[in-house]
C-alpha cells in the first residue's frame, strides 16, 4: 500500500492532519466515499473494496473547478494554493 498512489496520499493527509468529515458505503456495490477536510480545503477518496487500486481521488480549486487527482503532487499543490489565500 505504501506505494501506491492511495498509501501516498494517506500518507501525507496523516502528516498534514486531515480529518475525516464523513463516510458512506454503498452496499451492493462495496463503494466507499470518504469526505477529508483541513481548514478550508476539501477532498474526496472513492475506494472500491473489490478493487483497492481503482481508488480515485478529486478536490476542488479555489474557484470551485474539479481537479481529478491523478498524483501526490496534484493534491499537495491544489492544497498549498488554497491554504496560501486564507491571508
């Protein structure tokens, strides 16, 4: 896990300090979302039970355009840029 794009991440939102806001599970299907948020940022994790690496995940700019996050990467500058206009 510790390799993969999803261990990356929870990595990093353990370290950062993220909270987990909320979970729902989808029972035919075993779909989770998991809502993450620190200060004003927000991010969602869709995880499939049956498939672990199809997790996706997707925040959302200052503007309120979607940003499918395809890496670490993506996620920490959509954060650092929000986090910079809190000022």
């Amino acid at each position: 896990m510790a390799n993969s794009l999803h261990g990356r991440i929870h990595n990093w939102i353990e370290a950062i300090g993220f909270r987990l806001n909320s979970s729902q599970t989808t029972r035919n299907r075993s779909i989770t979302v998991k809502h993450y948020f620190f200060e004003t940022f927000n991010f969602f994790e869709r995880w499939d039970k049956k498939h672990p690496e199809r997790s996706k995940f997707v925040c959302f700019d200052a503007y309120g355009e979607k940003i499918n996050v395809n890496s670490l990467l993506d996620l920490q500058a959509a954060f650092f840029e929000n986090i910079s206009q809190l000022k």
